[in-house]
C-alpha cells in the first residue's frame, strides 16, 4: 500500500475513545528516538508507539489489518509507518492509510508529560466466555487434571482457556520442549490411573509430533485425549501455512477424532472424546480451527460444560455360565497350572492373586506386567519371554495347563501354544487372537477370577507348588550372584546395577522404563516389592521413559491413591538422548523424578542384534555428553557412577534429592 496520490500521511490527532477509558504510561521521554518504532503493552492490548520529527508520539493497535503484522516491528519510511510483512503504509499518528485506502488499525490519543508519554485507552473489558471455555470445563469435568504440550499460534484461544482453569486451581498445564514427550507423559498417565490427562499442539508439525506417543497408547491400550490447534478455516486446504490434513493423520491411530466447528455442540463432542478414550482405553482425538477456539460461548444449556454423570456404566462383565463351568473343569482337573496375567489384568491382581493361593498355582506376568505381583510372593515366579526368568519358563515348561487373564499372547512373552489355555479377557477380539485356546472366557478379569475362586471344587487336583517356587528363585538367585561378580574393566555389569535398584527403589515406587538392552536385563534381575512398572509395550518406543516418568508425576499430584509415591525411570543413554532437554521440564515443575542412566556409549541392543544376525556392528556408537554434569546444568542434581562401590551411595542421594535427578552409571556394553 505505497502512497501515491498524497505523500504526506495525516498527522491529525485520533479522537478520545467514545466509551470510559484510563491513562496509561508507554514510555519515558528518553526512551524512544525520532524515526523509531516499538511495541508496548499495556495489559492484554499490545500496542505500537511511533516517534516522527513532524507528528511526535503515535500509538495504534500493533496489528495490521492487512494479515496482522506487527506494526511495532516496522519502520518509518518517508513519514508512514510501514508494516514488516508486506509493506503497507500507515499514518503513525491516527492509522489512516494512503487513498485509495481506508482499512486503518485502531488509534489512541498520546499526552506528552513531564514524566513520559501516556495514552488514552478505553477500559478494559472482562474477558468474554468462549467455546474453548466450554471444550476445556468439560473436559474438567471428565477428569483431566494435567495439559502436557506447547503453546503456538494455532492454539492460542484453546490455550487461554486452559489458562482461566488453571488460574482457578482446577487444572495443572505442562510446558513440555517437544510435543512427543507430551503425548508419552499422557500415555503413561493413563496407563497408570485409567484416567485421563490430555496433550496438546498446534497445527502441522505440532500435531504430527505427539503421533509416536499416541501410537504407544493405541497399542497398549491407554486412555489419552488429543488437542490440536488448526490453521483458520478460510485458509484450510489451500495450502497455507502449517495447513495438513490432521484428520487424515490421525485416521490410523485415533479411536475417535473429529474437527469442531462453529455451530458444533461443543459440550457433547468433547464429552464424546473423553468418554471414548476412557471407555475404549484409547486415543480421542479433536482439531480446534483458529478462529473456533474464541467464537463467543452459546448462551443457554449450549454454553454449559458437558460431564460424566449418566455417561458410562459399570464394566464388571460376569462370564457366561457355560465359559465359567468349562473353565472351572479344567482348571480343578490340572495338577500344575500355571496363572499368567497381562497388562490387562493390573487393577485386579488382588481377585487374582486369592485365587492362585486358594489352588497353590504359580503366576508369571508378561513384561508390561512386570510387578503386578512381587517378586517375594511365594507364588511369584516373574517374568515371562525374552525380558523374563528362567522361573518362569520353568514353570511354563512343566505346566499342564495355562490360566491367563488379560494377557495378548505376543511374541515377545511366548506363551507356548500347545498347552491347554483358559483364556480370560475383557475384549473380545483379544480371545484367540493368534491361534484358537481351549476355553475362551470374556469377562472382566476381577469379576472371573473371583467367579473361578468360587467355583472351584474342594476335590481339586490342583498341587501347591509354593516350595518349588522357592528351589527356583534359589537356583537363579544363585546364578545372579555369580554375574554380579562379571568383570571386564568396561563398566558395571547390569545384574549389579539392577540389584542395588531392588534393594533401593521404595516398595511402592512407579517405575518407567525405556527400551533396550537396559529394559531386558530390568525383566530378568530387577525384583519387585510392590513397584508398578511402565513401559513402551507392543510400540516398543525408545525415549519412553523420561517423558513417562513426567505423566506419572502428575499422576501423584492429582490421584490421591498414587499420592506420595517415588517416580523412577530408567533408560539407556540412547533413550535418554531422544528427550533429554526434558530434563528442564522438570526441574521447572520441581517435579521429584530420579532417572538411572546405564551409559554404554552406544545403542547396545541393536550391536547385539547385528553380532546375532552375524553382521558387523555399524553405526551404533554414541557420542555422549558427561550426564550427570548435564542434569546439574539443567539445575537438577547429577550423579556419575564408575565403579560397584559408588552405586549405593548413589542411588540412595538421588532418591533423596527433593527435586529430579539423575544417576548415570558407566556400564559393560556386553554384561547385559
């Protein structure tokens, strides 16, 4: 917009505002130089002060009404302010622009005093109740109690709101430094408590960022509630600015995902989001265009907040009676059975677990159950698989029949299919999934175990095989205390990293771990005493942990049941590399996070994987900072560990720091 008809702007003096309005100080006398431009705020107003040699001070709304530039970031040229984006003219005494033009930016009156320059600007209003507002009271009323993501441009209504909420103590927001640690500190949240916390983002790469970790709780079958930010709908589709197809991006890894849009019922589609991600244990996910996110509330019941009440019922499915007469046959006909559970099965341990003591049967635990029964249970026998005991398999082995509840049959744990199986699941798809089973039981797996408890006959042919559990925890114990003592001057061994960890982690921490060699060796020697242990399950996700262990904190801040628990992750340095600078997230929250890093210098489980494939190790060395000094630079506390006597005393200041902190403990890449 370059003058052309007149040159010379209009230096005339804007009007008063017409409504009530305060003076307030821009500048000092000496702070802006003639020919200079600057933004100033003012409250919410951001605005734009002008110095001309002919018109003095000038102060307009910093937007330009073109697309919104900056005009605070301009310049004078010629007597015109000129906006920095695409150069249109202004006066910058009263906005007018050159004809034929007349879009002009809002205008202040400027009073030079003898202690600065002030303006006239109207009274600010309240702020308005917006859509957002309805979308986020909701999801309140849902139970979200923690937002992990990043603020930005296309979020910025939506964003605010979640800032109102917060300012009434009804919501904790997270700031995270990438938006995948956002997503897998909400997927560890739900797989945690059931419930439900939230990540967010803006459009584009922000968006297509928390897919990693919505994919890891597709996968493992955790609750998690996705907000996007969107490009204004005018410009969506003709290819502006961060302008994807985030509906189609989440096709795949949403249960329910769905674009909200003016005149949408705001209430019931984030009442629909919530409760599909909490009922389906799954991904919900909602895109939230631009101009959406602060269109004025409905009035009326349309403006109010939607929540659970006559939502959802109980999910305590009885088996059929056919299913549980089968199932109680054959368990009261095994001699040896052995109970495996799941993921599935991790708020109903305590039916389960009565009903392995009634009959005296062993229980396994797949690796994303690692703990739902302690290692010093006289029915415990660990894990199951390629991260398990050799208790375990053991007792597969000689098992004549497998009882599972909650439990997906994957490869990683092989459960042998050729054994009679009663399988016991939620989810009908899950019930043979891979190959048929002998009896197929859907019912919730609390609800079965105590119907099977009932059941069961006092003719039972079932042995207790606690003393046998005890002569293999002896023998393999044994053997650990012989890997203990593995020494190749490279670093520690992880036997002894994992048992000072069983001694020192408090019995009722929650534990996050990543993926990788680290995470075998944590299935095989890391004993547990009530802990409860997350992972990266099906995903198989390396830079889980830390992000998780951030989700797991919240967890122990807003759910009274987890309230005053130790927080533990431990990873590689590979896994830590991916979210490291998350480090800072958590020392700005204060969040009590200990991290345990088994420092290889390179990714070692794939060197393993190509020495197994008889290849040659290629490209697995890393390049690694010193740790522990990295965590003291983030303002945590670091600790290095380089021998086996430092590792307690290690461990133990770490875990008493008030604050996070990281112990990072130099290891054998080949004792694993």
């Amino acid at each position: 917009m370059a003058p052309s008809a007149d040159p010379a702007p209009s230096l005339s003096e804007p009007a008063l505002p017409d409504d009530e309005f305060a003076w307030h100080k821009l500048v000092d006398l000496d702070e802006l130089g003639e020919g200079r431009v600057m933004t100033v705020t003012v409250g919410h107003e951001s605005l734009c002060v002008t110095r001309t040699a002919g018109g003095g001070y000038g102060c307009l709304g910093n937007a330009c009404p073109h697309q919104g530039g900056p005009l605070g970031e301009g310049s004078i040229e010629g007597g015109w302010l000129r906006c920095p984006w695409h150069g249109y003219d202004y006066s910058p005494k009263n906005g007018k622009p050159p004809p034929p033009f007349d879009d002009a930016p809002a205008a202040y009156l400027t009073e030079v005093r003898d202690d600065g320059v002030y303006v006239a600007l109207p009274v600010e209003r309240p702020r308005d109740r917006t859509v957002s507002d309805v979308l986020v009271e909701t999801m309140v009323a849902w139970g979200v109690t923690h937002v992990f993501g990043m603020v930005g441009h296309s979020n910025l209504g939506f964003a605010d709101a979640v800032r109102a909420v917060e300012a009434r103590g009804d919501l904790t927001f997270i700031g995270i430094r990438h938006e995948g640690a956002a997503s897998f500190a909400a997927c560890a949240y739900g797989k945690l408590t059931g419930g439900l916390a939230a990540c967010f983002a803006i459009a584009g790469p922000g968006s297509t960022n928390l897919l990693t970790g919505l994919y890891d709780a597709k996968m493992d079958r955790a609750p998690v509630l996705a907000l996007s930010g969107q490009v204004p709908s005018k410009v969506r589709g003709r290819g502006a600015f961060q302008d994807t197809d985030l509906s189609a991006a989440f096709a795949d890894v949403a249960r329910y995902s769905a674009t909200v849009q003016s005149g949408s019922s705001y209430a019931e589609l984030m009442s629909l989001a919530c409760k599909t991600a909490i009922v389906e244990r799954d991904v919900a996910h909602l895109v939230l265009p631009d101009e959406v996110q602060v269109l004025p509330a409905p009035s009326g019941g349309a403006g109010s907040p939607g929540s659970p009440q006559g939502r959802t019922g109980s999910r305590a499915v009885e088996p059929p009676a056919g299913a549980l007469a089968a199932a109680v046959s054959a368990v009261a006909a095994a001699r040896r059975p052995l109970i495996i559970v799941g993921h599935g099965a991790r708020s109903a341990m305590a039916d389960i677990v009565a009903l392995a003591e009634q009959i005296g049967a062993p229980v396994a635990t797949t690796f994303k159950a690692k703990g739902l029964i302690g290692d010093r249970h006289p029915l415990a026998c660990g894990v199951l698989g390629r991260s398990g005991t050799p208790i375990a398999s053991w007792f597969m082995n000689e098992a004549d029949l497998l009882l599972t509840f909650g439990v997906s049959f994957a490869n990683h744990t092989g459960i042998a299919d050729y054994k009679p199986i009663v399988q016991v699941d939620f989810d009908p798809m899950a019930l043979g999934r891979f190959h048929p089973v002998d009896v197929p039981v859907l019912a919730e797996v609390g609800v079965a175990a105590r119907a099977l408890a009932q059941a069961m006959p006092a003719d039972r042919r079932c042995e207790d095989l606690r003393g046998e559990v005890a002569e293999r925890w002896a023998i393999w114990r044994d053997e650990k205390a012989r890997r203990r003592a593995d020494d190749r001057g490279e670093g520690l061994n992880a036997a002894s990293v994992f048992d000072a960890l069983s001694r020192l982690v408090p019995a009722d921490a929650i534990v996050a771990v990543d993926v990788g060699n680290h995470a075998y060796s944590f299935g095989r020697y890391f004993e547990t005493r009530g802990q409860t242990v997350l992972m990266s399950g099906y995903l198989g996700s390396i830079g889980f942990a830390l992000p998780a262990a951030m989700g797991c904190w919240a967890a122990t801040r807003s759910r009274p049941e987890h309230a005053g628990r130790a927080v533990v992750s431990v990873s590689g340095d590979g896994g830590f590399g991916q979210y490291a600078m998350e480090f800072t997230t958590a020392t700005k929250h204060g969040m009590d996070i200990t991290h345990v890093l088994l420092n290889n210098n390179e990714l070692g489980k794939i060197s393993k994987e190509q020495r197994a494939a008889e290849l040659d190790v290629w490209q697995t060395s890393l390049h690694n900072p010193d740790f522990a000094a990295f965590a003291d630079l983030c303002g945590a506390r670091g600790f290095r560990v380089s021998a086996p006597g430092e590792l307690d005393e290690a461990v133990e200041a770490a875990l008493d720091h008030q604050g996070p902190s990281l112990v990072e403990i130099l290891t054998d890449p080949l004792l694993v």
